[in-house]
C-alpha cells in the first residue's frame, strides 16, 4: 500500500515538474513580447527598371488578357482548316408499326421500302486554302498588336519608376534642407534672445520652416503614389507592398540622329507592322470572298431497296448562281483592302511624326539639363552659403538671405524636374522608336 503511495506522489511530482517548466517558457514569451521584441521584418525587395519591365511583361492582367487574343486567334485558324463533314442518310417506309404481326421476311421483300444515303460536298474555288491563308494573316495582325500593347505597357513603366526617382530625389533635397535650414532656425533663435534680431524676423523664418515641411510630405506623398501605380502596372502579387526601386536621376545623353531613329522605327514599330500585316489580311479576305462566289457540288450516293429490287443511285446537287453570287460581299473587300492600305500610311506618318516630335523633345531636355550644370547648380549654392554665412553674423539682411535660399530652393528643384523630364523624354524616344531592348 505504502509502494502505491509513493508512486501517485511520484507521477505528481513530474506533472508539476512539466506545468512549471511550461510557465516559464511562456513567461519568457510574454516578457520578450511586452518588451516590444518583434520578428525582425521581411527584408525589403528592390528592383531596377529593367527588373520592373520584366515583372510587367510577366504579371500585368490587362497584358495577358490581350495574349489570349493570340490563341483565339490560332483557334480560329484550326476552324478554317476544318473540311465539310459528310452526311449520312437512312430512311424506311411502309413498316406496319400498327400492325407487327404482318411483319415477316416477305411483307419486308414485296411491301416496305429503306434507302440509305451518302453525300459529301465538294468546296470549289480553293476556299478553304484562303480560309487558312486568312486566319493566319489575322493571327500575324493580333500578334503585332498584343506587341504594341507591350510597347506602350513598358512606357508606363519606365514614366512610374522616372516619377519614383523624381519623388525619392525632392525627398532627399527637401530633408536636407529641412535639417540645414532648422541649424538656421536655431541660430535665428540665439540671436533674437540676445537682442540681435527682432521677433518678426524670428516669425518670419519660423514660417519659412513650414514649406519645408511641406516639401517633406507632399515628396513622401509623391514617392508611395508612384510606387502604387507602378506595383500596378507590375502586378500586386510580383512584388511586396514594402518593395523599393534602384536608381538615379540621371543624364545620358543620346547618340544618332532623326533620321537614324526614323528609319529604325519603320523596320521595329509594331503598330506599324500590325498596319503592313492588315493590307495583307485584307487582300487574302478578298480571295476568300471570290471564292465564296463559287459555289459546291454535294455528290450523293446511296442504296435502295423497294420489294425485290436492289438499286444504287448516285447524284450531283449544285446551286444554281444566277443571283447570288457573292457581288457584295466581294465588292467590299476590295474596297477594304484601298481602306487598309491608307491605314497603313497614315500609320507611317504617324511613327515618322511621333520620332520627331519625341527626338526633339529630348535634345530640347538635353540643352537645359546642360545649362543647369554648366554653372547655375554651383552658383546658386554659393549664393546660398555666402547669404547663410552672412546672415548668420549678421552682415545680411533676413530678406537677402530668404531670397537666396528660395532662389536655390527652386533652382535644385527646377533642376531634378528637368532631369526627370529629359530622361521621360528619352523613354518616349524609345517608345516611338521601339528600341527599348526586352528583357
């Protein structure tokens, strides 16, 4: 009795043993909790503008909606293909349904009747080849165009990413002008203590600190739109909501002329092949309306039996075209075709005028970017720095040196601006040359 004792204390004792060894290490969980002890977080993805167009090309929805024209496109080629089924006809007569004990080998022999039929038609005027021939010109027509729209989609990606940099470029210049121009609110504060400047003038600058804050938020602000629109244009799920872009404002200049960037368009633009591409599919619609002018010989075979008789038939069936013969419809496609090939030209004109209009909007971009770094940048930060020095020890009126640091302010900003325009430039130079290179 006193062994049995002895072991229920025993098996009491290790479940205390494990309820207390469980406390402490939920205890140590919640003490590293109420520390404020979180999981480090996900370590934030970046990706450069090459990445950005490749996760574009792979995830955007309305890019890959407009891919399944292709296969339909293709499926419609395998229904151009398809050739007439052939018919088969069975038909018996004089069976005494009402009757079935007339039913016999010789009531089948003297009285009913049964035939069956083969028909097959035959297509003249070699439609099915143009059927063919059609389907594939328009699937080389929806190929070009789900390209354009790849063309224009890798646009848009290249105008969010510039507008990034542009955001995260202001964000920079206006914290670092927030955090100088509080050193000079500081100092503004000494001297006003010590007699040095009235309090208006302290108001006055206290006042200039708040469009610096301004410039802050509305840059912050900036920044998240575009990294939205292009997380958009991207894909919610390529990218985390945390992700970042690598890369500058810079200035690069180009290399070739108009005429360099006119002809390579002509040979790359894929709207313009999908123009080149719909003369033809218009001219192979047209041979397929002619031969549907033509019209089929259904050829008939069939078996016959009546009483004793045993007979095999054969016939030909061929509509008559004395009316329709297919006028309109052939009419029509051949005034299409005279309709496409001025498509075409304007498409033409219109990539000769989108290379022109695009080059020069660049070498306008690439003469003030120039002219910001042939001296404006550095004298309007010396002018700066001289008014902030002279200020300081009180050589220089409140006003000169607001001015000169609303002067920099605007020339930094006009400057980064211009930056981001000139390189959005060169992106529609791309665009309308087509010679942005795939990833």
């Amino acid at each position: 009795m006193s062994n049995l004792h002895l072991c229920s204390k025993t098996g009491r004792l290790r479940v205390l043993i494990l309820v207390a060894a469980a406390m402490l290490l939920l205890s140590g969980a919640w003490a590293g909790a109420g520390n404020g002890q979180q999981p480090p977080p996900p370590p934030t993805v970046t990706i450069d503008l090459q990445r950005a167009v490749q996760l574009a090309l792979q995830h955007n929805h309305v890019l890959l909606a407009a891919r399944t024209q292709v296969a339909q496109s293709k499926a419609d080629e395998v229904t151009a293909s398809i050739r007439p089924n052939p018919v088969f006809t069975w038909n018996g007569l004089f069976w005494p349904f009402f009757s079935p004990s007339q039913l016999n080998g010789d009531y089948i022999d003297n009285v009913t009747e049964f035939d069956a039929l083969f028909a097959y038609t035959f297509e003249r005027g070699h439609k099915r080849k143009w059927r063919m021939r059609n389907a594939r010109d328009n699937t080389a027509v929806v190929q070009s165009q789900v390209q354009d729209n790849e063309r224009a989609l890798t646009f848009n990606v290249a105008q969010q990413f510039i507008n990034i940099l542009l955001a995260e470029s202001s964000l920079s210049f206006a914290q670092q002008n927030l955090s100088s121009f509080q050193q000079t609110l500081d100092v503004s504060q000494e001297r006003y203590q010590k007699g040095a400047i009235s309090e208006g003038d302290l108001l006055k600058i206290k006042l200039q600190m708040l469009s610096f804050q301004q410039d802050v938020a509305s840059s912050r602000l900036a920044r998240q739109q575009a990294l939205d629109s292009l997380r958009d244009l991207m894909g919610y799920e390529s990218v985390p909501r945390n992700y970042d872009v690598v890369g500058n404002l810079a200035y690069t200049p180009i290399q070739g002329n108009v005429e360099d960037f006119q002809s390579k368009a002509l040979s790359l633009r894929p709207d313009l092949q999908a123009a080149n591409q719909a003369v033809v599919a218009a001219k192979s619609r047209y041979m397929l309306a002619r031969a549907n002018g033509k019209r089929d010989l259904t050829f008939t075979s069939g078996y016959s039996h009546v009483g004793y008789a045993n007979d095999a038939s054969f016939s030909v069936n061929m509509e008559i075209p004395l009316f329709d013969r297919n006028q309109g419809e052939i009419a029509r496609t051949h005034v299409a075709i005279t309709q496409s090939e001025e498509v075409k030209n304007a498409a033409q004109q219109a990539v000769m005028t989108d290379v022109s209009t695009a080059y020069e909007a660049v070498k306008t971009g690439e003469g003030i970017v120039q002219l910001y770094q042939s001296g404006y940048l550095k004298e309007s930060k010396e002018s700066l720095d001289i008014s902030q020095y002279a200020y300081q020890r009180g050589a220089a009126s409140l006003l000169d040196f607001l001015d000169a640091e609303r002067s920099y302010r605007s020339t930094e900003l006009t400057y980064r601006n211009t930056l981001a325009t000139y390189m959005l430039a060169v992106e529609q130079l791309n665009e309308a040359v087509s010679a942005r290179p795939q990833p």
